[in-house]
C-alpha cells in the first residue's frame, strides 16, 4: 500500500491502481469536507432559514411552485424559479412594468376578509406597513381558519431577526406543529397573538419595506380561489362534520373543527408550504 | 408515539404493528450472527467448502446482491449525470436497496475470509495484480460513496431536520451529489467488471475461463452490462413489493414502466452480448483448452437446460416483455419480467459460483457437489434479514419516496369522488 511497506514495489501496475485508488478517495474526502465547510460558511453566515426555505420549496409538488403570473393568468404554466422572491425575479419586474397590478372593487373572497392595505405572502402570512416605519406580520383569514384557535404559538423574542421565507413564529393545533412563512426582512420589535389580529411587529432592513415578493390588489382574489381549490384537493370529503367545501356557503371559523379525522399536520403543511 | 420522526403527509402503521413486523426478521438476524459467529470463532469448518469447492453460498450471494444492487449506482448515474428526473421518484430507494446490499455483502466477505483482526491486511498489503483486490478495493470505496449518499436521506428526517447543522449539512452535501454519482459509477463499472473478471482468468477452470481485450477477460463486460440490466429492474420489483406490503402507491406507473424500458433495453444488449460469448466459448475458447462445452453439461442436476434457462427463459424472454410498451404498461407483465431479468443475473451468479467449481478439470478429479451448511444458511438470512430491517426503518422514518405524500393525497380524492358523485 505504501512504499515503505514489505514487498513494495515502484511499477506500472501499482502506479495505476494505487494512483486510481487515491484519486477516487481524495475526491470522496474533498467532497464531505467541502459540503462541511460550505455548511460552516452558511450557519456562520445565518442561512439556516434561507437554506430551509429552499429545501422546503424543493419538496413541494410541482403544482404548488407554480409562479403568481399563472394565478392570474399571464402563463399557461410556469414554475417559480426564485422559489417566491419576486424581488430577484426580472420576468416579474417586466410583466409588472407592463402591467400593474390593478385595485379590486372588494376585499372579500369566498366569504372571507383580504384587507387591501396589507400584502400577501403565498404561505398565508400578510404584511402591512405603519405609518412609524414597523411592519405588522400576521395570518391572513384562510390560515386563521385552517387553525381556528391556536393550542400554543411559539413566537420569536423581540430583536430576532426574521427573513423573507423564513420562520416568523410556529403555530400548533390539533397534532398539527408548522411554521409560518415570513413576509419581510426585518427585526422583530413586539409580538402579539391570536386576540390582537397580529403576530409580530417588524423593524424593516435598512428601514426600508420592499413588497415586491408579496401578492396585493388584484393578484388576492385568483389566489385565494386557487388555494381554496389546494384545500379541497387536501380535505377528505368522508369524515366531515360540517358542510363541505363542495356544497357551497364559506368556510367555518375553524376548519379543523369540521374534520375531526383529517390527518391536520398534512393540511395546515400542505396549505402553510411546510412539506 | 413516534409520530414526531414519520415525515408529514405520509402514513405508517402503528408502532404496535411495526415491532410485531420487525421482530421476526430480528430473532432470523440474531440466528444468523450466532452462525457467523461460529464461523468465526471456530473457523470456516463450520461451513461445507474446503480447499477443492472454495466459493460456495456467500461469495454466490456477493455475487448476486452485489448485481442486484446496481440500481443504485445505476439510478444515480441516470438521475444526475444523465438527467432523467423522473428517477427522483426512487433514486433513495435505490440507495437504501445498495447501501443494504453492499454492506450485506461486505459483511458475509468478511465471514467468508475470516481472520477479522487481519482483515486490514486486504488494504495493507494489497496485490495490486488481483482482481480480487481490485474488488475488495472499489467495494469498500463505493460501500463509503453509499453511505454518504445516505446521509443526506437520513438528515432529512423530519426530527433531524430541525437541527441546523444537520439541515445545512445536508442541504450542502446534496448538492455535491452528483460528484458522488459520478464516483460511484466509476467504482461500480470497475468492481463489477472485476467480478467477474475474477471468473474470466481461471485458466485452470475452462467452463469459466474466457478470452476478452487486452487485460479484461469478456466476462468483466458481461458482469458489468448484466448488473446494470438489473439494477433497475430490481429497484422496480423492490418498490413494488413495498406497495405491495404498505398498500400504499409510492411512485407513479410512469417511474416504473421508465426502469422497466431502461432494464428491458440493456437486458437485450446483454442477452445478445452474452449470446455471441456462449457461441465464441463453445466453438472456440473451450476446446482450445481440450473440453468440448458438452461435457460440462454432462453432470447432473447442470445440464443444458440450465444455459437455456439464463439465456432464453430469464433472459430474452423478460427483455421482450420489457422493451414491448403494451405488455410493460401492465403489472402483470412488467413485474414477473423484472423478477425474471432478476433471476437471471442470479442464476448467471450461482453458474459462474457453483458450476464451475463443482465441474472436473483434470483427469483424477471427480464431479462434486456442495450443499451448504446450517451456518452458511443463517448466515446468508442474516444478510436479508438485516437488509429488511434497515429498509423498514428507512421506510418508517425517513422519505425514502419523495412523490408518496401527492400520491396519497391523489389516491384519496380518486377514492372520494365517486362517493361525492353518489351524494350529489
């Protein structure tokens, strides 16, 4: 194996095969050392929640990646290929330039509130700006329906920074434990809770809110609808203890409620983009 | 109880349910180290091999889960080198099946050599003019290359997932992988060839014995060609037997029909290649050592029957059934011909194993037969008890089929419908 061992000797053939040996193991050993030292780089680097959201995205199904110019109509089909930041999306920036998203006449969808003073995240959250600088995050009302009544929220200490697609807080109901997406960069500054209709209040980057990523005015309502679609396809019809979806009327205060036997935790993951 | 490690969206048997499906392939694995441990301690008299019949039970089960188990270098060399995404649907399960079915190997090697103190000396002092080396080194290359790729599937369990070094390590190591699908089939193209090399360059065997280029006798071509006909159709007949078992749709038909075109197409370069091999053997390289091919099918139970039976019936015939769309669209077919082509390589493995050795080669020599001990056999349902066992924890725990969740949530809104239908 190694020149000063007995019976070595300087040839061709052990050239060849030794050479090829070490090669093989030299690449397999610089392989795990440099996913290691790009993981060190990243947790140094704070890219954990960056790096969840984008293994997270990975493992949605094709037809949740979809991007937002399909829910209105722009493409047949499309994949989101920023995994939900618009803001580094030039195809976005192009067809909104184009073509401004307009103001709908109302805000109610489905029987449900989407206020047009806020932005939307696809995992539920919203995002409204105040007049002080701060960003108010909460969950929109087809997420605070699918949760109803919380059993516990863990929500993140005030000077914890947050990122766009990270975690904003964790929500658990009915054997169901996800995390909500954040819609914003930023530091969170006060927390809140299910009573005061908001979660977290956040100190933008660089005081500066950029809501390109989000969805807003007319973009809400074919969401919504969509996502509406995304619940039924996620809610078995058997079970149910209240109307369903497919008999019309808007849906309960706490969904959960209705389908005692859902399996909750596939849901709220399915409609939250927790795979 | 443990709900909290089953990825979401996915169901699992209760843990009741699980231990009483472990436990039995746990007493097979205990029976079975007992016997590798007498083997051990009390050497290889344990087993029915001696210095005349010295490849028996194990190295043919090397052999054959070794070919077997190409589907995951395989897999891998078509989702990441050569793009075909669709593999996604099974390239863990695929690694699951290499990872099991190489460290098995590993393992019985390491009974069948003995001396586990020394076994270092494989690596110390290696002669690099072995066939058998190069094995033994690709092997346990390719066993580490496995075991790396399992990592991130093992990381990416729900529980794990929540550590962060564990999330990014993962995350970082995935996307390197394809570095290692590259390795591992370099490993894998070299260490099957040298299989069966190992049978080509037996001068003093001639059923085995095989001319080939330069170095390379045809039978390292063969090993190569017939392991990775199989793989895929071992990745497919395993994921279908889990569907089977957890009545559950774990990929789509799309995936399957997929590894059974792959598998039907190499197959029929196999069985044409091997075909041309047999013709140029028989007429040529056999008597040219002083046996005429019949004679080697003149002993009982090896007669030409079973030439026909790896060439023809495991061979050809699962080919055509593979490479036709319509009988491939169909379970019926497409699983009895992967399980066929499966057959096949292991029948090729037990022929180049048992039938050479047990032919005679000289004129004082007799026909021999060998039939294995009690300890080789536990030993040998050690190996597939314990490869169970790392399956159905692999299964349980981690996603070892990404497209399950979609396919569930599909399979119960088909089931619904006609029910819905029926209220309206």
């Amino acid at each position: 194996m190694l020149p000063w061992n007995y019976g070595f000797h300087w040839n061709t053939g052990t050239i060849v095969f030794m050479g090829a040996f070490y090669i093989v193991l030299a690449i397999v050993a610089a392989t795990v050392l440099s996913a290691l030292q790009r993981s060190r780089r990243a947790l140094a680097a704070g890219k954990t929640e960056q790096i969840r959201w984008h293994s997270d995205f990975h493992d949605l199904p094709a037809g949740d990646r979809v991007c937002r110019h399909v829910l209105t109509g722009e493409f047949q089909h499309r994949e989101c290929p920023h995994a939900f930041d618009c803001r580094e999306c030039e195809k976005h920036a192009q067809l909104i330039a184009a073509r401004p998203v307009g103001q709908p006449a109302e805000q109610e969808v489905c029987g449900m509130e989407f206020p047009l003073d806020r932005f939307y995240h696809r995992g539920h959250t919203w995002a409204r700006p105040e007049a002080n600088g701060t960003v108010t995050v909460g969950l929109d009302e087809l997420g605070s329906r699918l949760v109803g009544t919380p059993d516990s929220v863990e929500l993140p200490q005030p000077g914890t920074r947050v990122l766009v697609n990270g975690t904003a807080f964790r929500i658990r109901k009915r054997g169901a434990d996800v995390r909500l997406l954040s819609p914003v960069d930023g530091e969170v500054v006060a927390t809140g809770g299910v009573s005061r209709g908001w979660y977290l209040k956040v100190k933008p980057l660089e005081r500066r809110f950029d809501p390109r990523h989000l969805l807003r005015g007319a973009e809400i309502h074919p969401w919504v609808m969509r996502e509406m679609e995304r619940l039924q396809l996620a809610l078995p019809a058997e079970g149910a203890t209240c109307a369903t979806l497919a008999d019309g009327g808007v849906p309960v205060a706490d969904i959960g409620a209705g389908y005692p036997e859902a399996d909750w935790d596939a849901v709220c993951g399915k409609m939250l983009l927790e795979p | 109880m443990d709900k909290e490690f089953i990825a979401r969206g996915v169901r699992r048997c209760s843990t009741p349910k699980f231990l009483l499906w472990i436990l039995p392939w746990i007493g097979l694995a205990a029976f079975g180290l007992y016997a590798a441990g007498l083997c051990l301690v009390k050497g290889l008299n344990q087993t029915n091999m001696d210095n005349r019949f010295a490849f028996g039970l194990w190295i043919f089960l090397d052999l054959a889960v070794i070919a077997l188990g190409a589907g995951a270098f395989f897999t891998g060399f078509l989702l990441y080198i050569l793009k075909l995404d669709a593999l996604k649907q099974v390239i863990n399960s695929a690694v699951v099946i290499g990872l099991v079915c190489y460290s098995g190997a590993m393992c019985v090697l390491a009974v069948d050599v003995g001396q586990p103190l020394r076994a270092w000396f494989t690596f110390w002092y290696p002669n690099v003019h072995s066939m058998l080396t190069e094995v033994t080194f690709c092997i346990s290359c390719y066993l580490t290359v496995l075991l790396v790729e399992y990592v991130p599937i093992l990381l990416r369990n729900r529980k794990l997932r929540q550590v962060p070094s564990f999330l990014v390590f993962e995350f970082e190591l995935h996307k390197l992988i394809y570095v290692l699908a590259g390795v591992g089939t370099f490993l894998s193209f070299f260490h099957q060839g040298s299989l069966g090399g190992l049978y080509g360059v037996l001068r003093g065997r001639p059923f085995a014995f095989r001319e080939g280029l330069a170095v390379w006798p045809s039978t390292f071509f063969l090993f190569i060609l017939s392991a990775a006909a199989v793989g895929p159709s071992f990745v497919l007949l395993t994921t279908w037997l889990v569907e089977k078992i957890t009545r559950k749709r774990l990929v789509e038909a799309r995936v399957l029909e997929l590894l059974g075109r792959i598998s039907g197409l190499l197959l029929a370069v196999y069985v044409l290649a091997k075909s041309l091999d047999t013709l140029v053997w028989i007429n040529r390289t056999s008597p040219e050592t002083g046996f005429p091919a019949a004679q080697y099918y003149a002993w009982k139970p090896f007669g030409t029957w079973i030439l026909l039976a790896e060439i023809v019936l495991f061979g050809l015939v699962p080919a055509l059934i593979l490479l036709t769309p319509r009988l491939r669209a169909r379970r019926a077919w497409l699983v009895p011909a992967a399980a066929m082509a499966c057959a096949g390589v292991a029948l090729n493995r037990f022929v180049m194993t048992i039938q050479t050795l047990a032919v005679p080669t000289l004129s004082f020599d007799r026909y021999l037969s060998y039939t294995p001990s009690w300890q080789e056999v536990g030993t040998f349902l050690a190996v597939a008890a314990y490869g169970v066992l790392v399956y159905s924890f692999s299964f349980r725990y981690l996603q070892i089929f990404p497209a399950e969740r979609e396919l569930r949530f599909e399979a119960e809104q088909a089931e619904e419908l006609p029910v819905a239908a029926g209220r309206n």
